[in-house]
C-alpha cells in the first residue's frame, strides 16, 4: 500500500477527523476514562500483554481494566479525592498503574506520574509541590517512599504480602467497589497530568499537560508511530515518564494492543521478546537502539524479528543507528521530537511518504506550526541557529504551562511561539536539526536532568563546599552526568570520597540520576554576580 506524501497529508489535516476519531465533539464535556478504557470494554479485545521481571504473564481485556480502573475511581471518590486533585503514582510497568491513571481521570483528578528509578527527596518533593492526597507505590518500591509525605498524602500499596503501617492494601481498596463508576464531566483544557520536568537553576518544574493530550497526540500516532489496529505494539518508555505514558494512553484510546515489560528493557532481552511476542511496531529510545547495535550483526542474526516499524524519542538518533537498521533490519528507525511542554510536534514520519535525512529531526507533524525563531520571537533564515517554536493550536493544544508558577509559564513565550530551550536550524528543505540546549539541561539515555536538583543532592555530603553539573558528550547515552566538585579545606581527594558522592546521589535522587565522572577542582568558573558558568565548564 502505497503512503500518502507529506505535503499531501499536511494539505487534508483537519482536528476535526482526530476529534471524531475519539467520539469527542469540539465543544462537549469529556472523561477520559471513557476515551482509554470504557467505549471499547465491550469488544473483547485485549488491551495489554503484560510481562513479569520473574516470568509471570498476565492479559487484560478493555473491559478488565475499565472495571479495575472504575472500582478505584469509586475508592477514590469515597476517600474525598474529585475534580482537579492531585493523585501520583510512583508505580512501574504493571497493569495497575493503568487502572490508577485511568480511574484518576474518572473522578477528574489529575495524575502525577513519578519515576520509578527516583529517590526520597525526588518523591517528596513531587508529592509535596503537587499537593497530591493520594501516592500509589508498588512494595518494590515502597522503602523509597519518605514517610510521612508531604501533607499527609494516603499511600496506597500494590502488595502481595505485609504493607509498611499506615498504608492502604490496593486490593482491599478496590475489593467489594462497585465495577461502574459515575464519570465527571471535564473541559478539554482541565489539566489531566503534572508532568515534572528538570530545570537547570531551580528544582524541577510541573508541567500541566491538558485533558486534550490524547486529541494533540493522535496525529502523532497516526503518521508518526502508524499504530494500526492490527499492530503489535511495544513502548518500551516507563508511564513514569511523557514519552512512555502518552504512547500507553493514545494506543488504547485507539483501541489498540499494547505489549508491556515490567523489567527495563536490556538489549538482549529486547531481541528476545521482540521475536518472542511478534512485535511489528516499536517505540523506544535511542540509547536502546544503540546498545542493541553494540550486540553487532550476529546478536541482531540470533533474534530475527519482522518489525514493520520503528520510533524513536527521547534524544536525537545518531545517523549510524539510521543506517545500522535499514542494513539490518530493513527498517528505517524514524526519530522523533519532543518534550514535556509541547508533545510530539516534529518527526520523520513513518505513515507518510517523505525523505529521511539521518540526522535530522524531521518535518513539523501534521497539524503543527512550527519554526525556528530569536530571542524576541523572529523566525530566522535557512541554517541559522535559534529556538525551537511551536504556535499552540485552539483544537491540538497539549499543555497549560507550569503548576503554580505563573510568571515561568509567561516566560515560555516569545512573539507567540512556545519555546522551552531547544536549539535547532532549519535547512532550505524545511527539515530541523537539532543544536542543543539554550540552558543546562542535560539529556541522558532519554532523561531529563536538571543539574541544580543533582548539585544539590551532592552538597549534602559534609566534604563537600561546592558542586557544579553538566552534562559530557557520550557515545552510548547522549550525554553522562559530570560533576565538579570543590572539597572543604583540608579535605584531600580520593577515591573513597568520590564513591559516597555517586552513593548519596543513588540514594537521595535515583540511579539514572548520578554523576558518572566526578572531578576534583579547586574553585568553579562564576560570574560577577556569583552565579556559576557552567558552559565553561563544558569546554573542558
């Protein structure tokens, strides 16, 4: 079958067709758990294969979810939690954190999704900043959880044995509530997710992320990804996170299967369930793809696989991996753009007919408005370097700007184009190639790091007067974490100091979060004014 051109498919886009594809009407009340779950329990199908870290497997039908994600709704409801509070979830790939997501929206709650690799201070502080009545943890996880939380947060526990005291069993909770749930009527502008995202000179920053994502990452799915009712579809990304929870959300919304590992996909164990369970279609990261390229030609011989295609996000997609799998696999992997404030708004894209420039991060999506402008907001000329821009839609918004922060949401603005800090150019070709960040963000293995929330968490140790991070070119993970760190009078540098640093980071933070080379030094590069310039440090 033949692929529609771009230019063709950008001509015919219409919201309206993405809109009724999801039974919304432009100015009507939605919910949606209905949207997810609701309106296909009655076709049989399964909505997740799931896979166990130790061999269990388990399929959920539509219909078992949306009655799971209904009997916590009414838990929920029951406990005083309604439109527009807040409930997390710290929770990893398992069929309940669907069913926590989704009976969330039932009640019109707002979910707040936490990564499962963060540590105490992460956690409390999300649950703090958010406000949220509600943690939902998993008893893997559950010695991470600072206790109490911030504002005395209910913590529930998926558990099969004893819960720590305090916490409320997830089976009892749901256990005799009804299997229907009343669902609230929202807006389409109602915030649906606070999405915490890294900033490089404060702590992190929650990003409201509208009910109408599911409507403004359909056309995504659509040309992007080419999810088809027939697929079988993996997204290897953790729901912790943007990329992994709207590929989860906007594939069942579509009716389609979804293959789900709760293990973090290592690349053997990639090629063995991507031949094992038949996957057609991935969407997965491009530190995974270049740790299954690491397994060379004969790995990739071992486990033949029939993948139709493949997405990939998080950072840009090195023009070898490009060329890696088209040898391979015969597969070109699209690379695709996105972040937590403007979704999914520019690719390469696998549904349509269009030119592949390894490298490049691609054509604006159908239905996006894009450019690359200055710092007043002026779109600039062929290859010339300035920020990412994205022109918000009345009909395909996907954020709100940020919780609680009025004056930073403002900020986001320049002319009327969104920009978040992304550098890029624009070739004759209209195609975008990314140049880095206007900040200090740094992007490993598809994670957001803010360097101040790191930093922080290094000061903690007593050797420790001052610290500053930044991220270090790395061939596999993008970039690494790097810290400079000037030790107290009389503290000599060693080895043992520089393994309780990496430790207090794992532990306070996370293990994606630590930094990977520490190096000694004896003052930091700062301004006038004090602050610290990290971009020399960069140069090193």
């Amino acid at each position: 079958m033949s692929k529609p051109k771009y230019v063709d498919a950008c001509r015919a886009f219409r919201w309206q067709d993405h809109l009724e594809a999801l039974e919304w009407s432009p100015g009507g009340g939605v919910n949606l758990g209905r949207t997810i779950l609701d309106r296909h329990a009655r076709s049989g199908r399964p909505a997740i294969h799931w896979h166990g870290k130790t061999g269990e497997r388990r399929t959920c039908t539509f219909e078992d979810l949306s009655r799971l994600s209904s009997r916590f709704a009414n838990w929920l409801r029951g406990e005083g939690v309604g439109q527009g509070d807040r409930v997390a979830g710290f929770l990893p790939r398992i069929p309940e954190t669907i069913a926590v997501m989704v009976g969330t929206w039932k009640v019109g709650g707002v979910y707040v999704p936490i990564f499962t690799g963060f540590g105490p201070d992460a956690i409390g502080f999300r649950v703090g900043h958010s406000r949220a009545k509600v943690l939902c943890t998993h008893r893997e996880y559950r010695e991470r959880v600072p206790t109490p939380l911030p504002g005395g947060a209910t913590i529930v526990t998926v558990a099969d044995g004893g819960l720590a005291a305090g916490d409320v069993s997830f089976r009892s909770a749901v256990e005799g509530q009804p299997e229907a749930c009343e669902l609230v009527p929202c807006r389409r502008d109602d915030p649906a997710v606070l999405l915490y995202t890294s900033g490089s000179t404060g702590p992190p920053k929650g990003v409201k992320i509208a009910t109408n994502f599911v409507a403004a990452i359909h056309p995504y799915m659509r040309y992007g990804v080419d999810l088809r009712p027939d697929d079988v579809f993996w997204p290897t990304g953790d729901p912790g996170w943007g990329y992994g929870l709207v590929c989860y959300m906007v594939a069942l919304a579509m009716g389609v299967t979804v293959t789900s590992h709760e293990a973090p996909p290592a690349a053997e164990y990639c090629l063995e369930r991507l031949r094992g369970d038949g996957v057609t279609n991935l969407a997965t990261t491009p530190t995974l793809l270049r740790s299954i390229m690491a397994l060379g030609p004969e790995g990739l011989r071992r486990h033949p696989v029939r993948i139709r295609c493949a997405s990939s996000c998080g950072e840009p997609l090195n023009p070898e991996v490009v060329t890696f799998f088209r040898q391979h696999w015969g597969v070109t992997v699209m690379d695709h753009y996105g972040s937590s404030e403007s979704g999914l708004p520019i690719g390469n894209f696998n549904a349509l007919d269009m030119a592949v420039k390894p490298g490049s991060m691609g054509l604006p999506l159908p239905g996006s408005t894009m450019a690359v402008v200055d710092d007043d907001g002026r779109e600039v000329g062929a290859d010339v370097v300035g920020h990412i821009g994205m022109r918000p839609d009345p009909e395909g918004y996907y954020s709100l700007g940020y919780w609680r922060d009025e004056e930073l949401t403002r900020e986001l603005y320049r002319g009327g184009w969104m920009t978040i800090g992304d550098l890029a150019r624009r070739d004759a070709d209209g195609y975008f190639w990314f140049e880095g960040r206007a900040d200090d963000v740094i992007k490993s293995a598809g994670y957001r790091i803010g360097p101040f929330e790191v930093e922080s968490a290094i000061l903690h140790h007593p050797a420790v007067a001052e610290a500053a991070v930044v991220g270090k070119p790395d061939p596999l993970r993008g970039q690494i974490v790097k810290a400079f760190v000037v030790l107290k009078p009389a503290v000599a540098p060693s080895s043992g100091i520089e393994t309780e640093i990496v430790e207090a980071v794992k532990a306070r933070l996370g293990r994606h979060q630590y930094p990977r080379e520490i190096e000694f030094v004896d003052q930091l590069p700062k301004t006038e004014t004090g602050k610290i310039q990290r971009f020399l440090l960069r140069t090193r």
